[in-house]
C-alpha cells in the first residue's frame, strides 16, 4: 500500500452534504474485474452530459481543480454502498485526502486500505477550508499526518483526530493481511475454542 | 456489567486485542457476490495464499444477474458476463460454496444466507456489500465490508475493528393497520436522519419490532445502513428459531440442543448502557413514501413535497438539488405524483411475505402504469409464488415475473430506468441514478408500491377502494 505522510496541494471544493458512492462512481462501472482504470467515470452524471461531454462547471472539470489532491466536502461523505471502487476511483483521480465534518462508516475504512487520509474536521473548520479551495492554486492547503495537522493557506492550524493504528499503518503503508497472518497462531487458537464452544458454526 | 446484544456477539468473536482496543474479530460467515470480489480473489492469487475458511465462506451471482427467461442462454453485456465467469472460476478455484445462475437457489445473497440456513443467531456475518445488515435480523453481528477487507476475510477468516457505540431504537405499541415493517424503517431513518446511526450498532426492540414476522424484521435490520449504522440487530426469539429450524445449513439433534441454550441468552442485558436511545410510537407511523435523493428524505403519505428552504445549513442545497432532479414543485401533495414504472423486489423487499402482501392488493386488478416488475429475492422464493399461486396475481395484473437477482434495486443488469422516468420501488435507495441516469425513485413498502401500480400514482394504501368482487 502506498505510505501516506504528508501532502500540500489544491483542494477542490464540493459543498454538498450526503455525497454518496452512487455518485462517486455509478454501479454501471463497477463491472471491472481491476482496482484501476476508474478515473474516467469518477462523479459521472455530475461531470459529463448525456452526450458524454464534460460539464464545465463541475468542479473537477475546471482547469484550477484538475490536478486537485485533496477533497473539501460536506457531511456524511461516501454513504450508501460499500463498494471501494469509490475510493478507488478518487485515488486514480490523484485524490489523497478528503476534509469533510462526517463519512459513511465504510468508506472511511476503505480510505485507508488505499493510502487515502480522511480527515474529520468540525463544520466551522471545514467552512474555512473551503473557502481555501474556492481559490483554487491560490491557496494550497497543508496536511500532515505524524502531527495530525491541516494548514489552510493563511496558516491557521487544525488538529484533526484519527485511530493510532490506523495511522501507524498509513505513515508505513503497511498491508493488514500481512500483519493479521502474522497472529495466525491466535487465530488457530480461537478457531478451535470455539469449534468446542460452538459447534455448529 | 450488564452488557447489550451486540456486547455479547463482539466479546464471542474476539481473536486478539491491542492495547488501543483496536481488535481481531472471527467471522462466522462470509457471503460474496461478483462485485465486489473479483480483486480479492485476485489479491489472494497474487500473494499465493488461500482462502481460510472455504466451508464458512458462501458465494452468489446477483448484483449482475439479468432476470429475463432467456438469461439461461448466458449473459449478454460482456462486462457482466466476465464478472459472473470470474466468480464461477473464483468459487471453484477457492472451494467455496457456491450457488451458480442456473441453481434455483440462487438469488440475491442477503436472501439466500438466511433462507439455506447459512446465517443464525450470535454469528458474525460479513459480505462486501452493505445491505449485509439484513442478517441482523436473526440477532448476528452483520455487516457490510469494502474489498480489501474482503480479500482480509479470505486470507484470515478475521477483520481488524474498532468497537461500534450501543443505540437503542425501540418502536412501542402495535402498528395500525397498513403500516409495515418499510413504513417502520423508513420512518426511523426520517427521524434520525442518514447519519443518525453513524459509529452505532442499532439494536431495534420493543413490542412492534416483537411482533413482526421475520420477514418483516430482516426489512428493517437492512436499512439500517441507510441510517448511517454499522450495523442493526433484532434479538432472537421464538418466530427466529422457528425459522431457522430444519433449513440445510441449521444445526439439527444435539447441535440444535446446544446452539438453542446459547441463543436464548442472547439479549440485552437489564441495565446495560446504551449511548444513544431513540424512541418511535408504532400508533404514530404512517404508510410513508421517499420524495428526494436520501432515503431521509422520508414524509407520510398524506404529506406535501417539502420547501427546500424549510431546512438547515447544507440540507437546504441539498433538498433544493434534489427537487430539481426528482422534477417535483414544492407545496405539491404526494398523492398527486404520477409514476411510470413500479418495482417489487431487492434483499430489502424481495421475500415471500412481500410478494404476498403486494398480490393482495394486486388481485383482480389491471396496473395503470407502462411498466411493473416482479423480481423475488430468490429462486426459490419464485418456486413458492408460483406455487401460493402469486405469480399468476401479478402476471394477470400486468406485472412482469422474472428470475430472481438485485435488478433494478441499482440497476446494474438491463433492469433500468430511462431518463425522467419515474418509480415507486420497494428497494432502499433513491439516490440520482440508482436505478438508471436521470430515473426518480420513491421507496416504499410492497403494498404501497402495488396500489401505485394501480391507480398511476403515489397512493395511501389505507384509502384504495375495496377490491372487487
């Protein structure tokens, strides 16, 4: 997995609450058999015309947010379906980072099995932040994990919490599988435990 | 300490835990379907390992599955077909049990865990989707999980976790006549909200939760994602043993003795701290109808379409968007709204009951809309419509009666709608082009969706005219 340590970059603003994976990445193009190559149909209805051409004023359509690297949006990103090709399909954008007050409880974990950081700030913070991205280049936004820091462009500084695991695995871009296999003796243990506790499982 | 259900069903299942509580969990079962687990099954490939735990680990086609007659002849979008192909060689390849298009048990994986017996009390239960929460139902810890979680639960028949939050949904007193197990749900996810649940397991009680047939209480379990929760819980009882009994994967003799004395203790505790309780009166739920794009966006029936700017901070562009993409007038009554095309189906209301409660409605009567679908949850939830004599109810109403599989729940088969067009489904989301670019979806329940079928529009089920005689 790729290691997430810190990132400066253009944050592209999307203030709407509820943005869920269905818009992230409609299901017709969840019919891949890869982890990559969804970067085309990223936000589809939202960015291309029935006749498939862009829709200027989509955000990530606009020559300032192409390149963006970080996503300031509203609450409760990602919700609805677990599928990860939303996270997936953001990455394969550039997307590293997400701010957001609120995510869907899958999607977030699905970030971090991809070296993506979303970072929960309260609304007031955010509010800022995206006042930041409306700028576009003019004003880059700083984030930094190992001191759990957001920078807006006017250098105010916000401390944003996350799971220590979660990030020790981030900052390492450590594999989970590999890790768990590595308690493999714990697992057998528990399996056969249980397979005298609860036999019929 | 008394502890909640969920407490009981977490500390049953804990493999290891670190000294900041993050934890290794056991996983009872692991339900797969196309979607989500070809880049897995790849992972798994391309690191030479092996699937743990194949005889715990239950794989479906259903999310591409077309529900046409002539799907016997293969699939015809290649994109579908190669996902299908891949689990086909994926199932074989792994061992895995496996329910393959052509095997009148297939059906849609919620429908089929429970149904062959794959899902029962105090499991733990996961699947790379997120309607997983179905399995609660049955007093499991079920929920949905991205793909390399997917690929984790292969490899190790464990998942990392943090511990969820207790929140406590009761529903008390009856509901009055009309009123569902849909009408239950969505009526929560209206008073909560789409995050309301967010970090929680709900565990749903009360008498109105009690007296609801398991068919019902796996509606309500499934939508507890659409409230934002990990997952929801129903504790087991009687009406859950009963249905458990006797399908292919329960325990029988001295198994059943043994697994039934676990079952029974597994409650909520007198006393045990909950960190969120909401409370709904059953008498006070109506037949209700979705009229945005969030499954929050829920009114009763006797409702209008609301002002976008009657709301707060983001939901105002929020309702305002959706209005403009539902093509709805605010102050505009929900009885008034014409619909195109009916769909009865999907894990959230795709089982027998359902599809006997939407025949009542339906018998003796033509539909007024161009389109109506059937799509049962499964084969054999098919096999016994036909038989109850159900299908031919909907055939000679006008429904389509197709195979069973997720269809036009999110449309990723040609189960679609065109652009405008406009639905009342009984699935569970209503998100902009969840059932096709451009299509407008109303959820409801089962019988509400029939008696839209026949008047061609948004109905209340409680003032349909008597049927004929």
């Amino acid at each position: 997995m790729e290691k997430f340590t810190n990132l400066t970059g253009v944050a592209a603003p999307m203030p709407l609450v509820n943005i869920d994976t269905d818009m992230i990445i409609p299901k017709q193009f969840l019919k891949t058999v890869q982890r990559t190559g969804l970067v085309k149909n990223l936000f589809d209805e939202m960015r291309y015309d029935d006749q498939g051409n862009e829709i200027p004023d989509f955000v990530l359509n606009q020559p300032a947010y192409r390149q963006a690297q970080i996503l300031v949006t509203g609450e409760n990103f990602g919700c609805g379906s677990s599928r990860e090709h939303a996270p997936w399909a953001l990455a394969d954008f550039g997307i590293r980072a997400i701010i957001a007050p609120s995510y869907a409880d899958i999607f977030y974990n699905n970030c971090f099995k991809n070296g993506m950081l979303p970072i929960v700030l309260p609304q007031d913070q955010v509010d800022v932040l995206m006042e930041d991205a409306r700028k576009g280049e003019n004003a880059r936004i700083a984030i930094d994990l190992e001191s759990q820091t957001v920078t807006s462009a006017d250098g105010q500084v916000f401390a944003f919490q996350i799971d220590p695991f979660t990030k020790h695995c981030l900052l390492n871009g450590l594999d989970d599988v590999g890790l768990t296999l590595e308690k493999v003796s714990a697992i057998d243990a528990f399996e056969n435990a249980a397979a005298q506790a609860r036999p019929w499982i | 300490m008394p502890k909640t259900l969920y407490d009981k069903i977490w500390d049953a299942h804990v493999v290891h835990e670190d000294s900041d509580g993050t934890c290794l969990l056991y996983i009872d079962r692991h339900l797969v379907h196309e979607v989500t687990s070809p880049q897995a099954f790849e992972g798994l490939r391309l690191a030479g390992r092996t699937v743990r735990a194949p005889d715990k680990t239950i794989a479906v086609p259903d999310h591409n599955v077309p529900t046409t007659p002539d799907r016997e002849n293969g699939i015809e979008n290649p994109e579908s077909r190669i996902q299908v192909e891949t689990l086909d060689r994926n199932a074989q390849e792994f061992g895995v049990n496996y329910y393959p298009v052509h095997d009148v048990r297939q059906g849609i994986v919620h429908i089929v865990g429970p149904e062959q017996g794959w899902t029962l009390p105090g499991m733990t239960v996961v699947c790379g989707d997120s309607h997983t929460a179905t399995h609660g139902a049955f007093g499991a810890l079920a929920h949905g999980i991205g793909t390399s979680e997917v690929e984790h639960v292969l490899a190790t028949q464990t998942l990392i976790q943090k511990k969820s939050k207790n929140m406590k949904v009761e529903i008390t007193g009856s509901l009055p006549p009309g009123v569902t197990a849909k009408d239950i749900t969505l009526s929560v996810i209206g008073a909560t909200g789409t995050a309301g649940g967010t970090g929680h397991v709900i565990e749903y009680c009360g008498q109105a939760i009690e007296e609801l047939s398991m068919e019902g209480r796996m509606t309500v379990c499934n939508m507890a994602i659409e409230g934002g929760a990990r997952a929801g819980l129903i504790a087991p009882d009687q009406k859950t043993f009963d249905y458990v009994k006797g399908r292919p994967h329960a325990p029988k003799g001295a198994q059943w003795d043994a697994a039934l004395a676990w079952w029974t203790t597994l409650k909520s505790d007198e006393g045990a701290h909950w960190d969120k309780v909401v409370t709904l009166k059953a008498e006070e739920i109506a037949p209700v109808v979705t009229w945005g794009t969030s499954p929050e966006d829920v009114l009763p029936i006797t409702g209008h379409v609301p002002d976008p700017e009657s709301f707060s901070g983001g939901k105002v562009g929020a309702a305002r968007r959706a209005l403009d993409y539902m093509g709805l007038q605010p102050g505009t009554r929900l009885t008034d709204i014409e619909i195109d095309t009916v769909f009865i189906g999907s894990c959230t209301n795709g089982r027998i009951e359902d599809l006997r409660a939407a025949a009542e409605i339906l018998k003796g009567r033509k539909i007024a809309v161009k389109r109506a679908m059937v799509v049962p949850g499964s084969g054999l939830v098919r096999a016994q419509a036909e038989e109850e004599g159900l299908a031919q109810i909907f055939i000679d109403a006008g429904f389509e009666w197709r195979l069973a599989g997720c269809s036009m729940c999110l449309a990723m088969n040609p189960d679609q709608l065109a652009p405008g067009e406009r639905c009342a489904a009984t699935s569970n989301r209503n998100f902009e082009g969840r059932q096709g670019r451009g299509g407008r979806t109303h959820l409801m329940s089962p019988a509400m969706a029939a008696a839209a079928a026949i008047t061609g529009r948004l109905t209340d089920i409680r003032e349909l005219a008597p049927q004929p005689a």
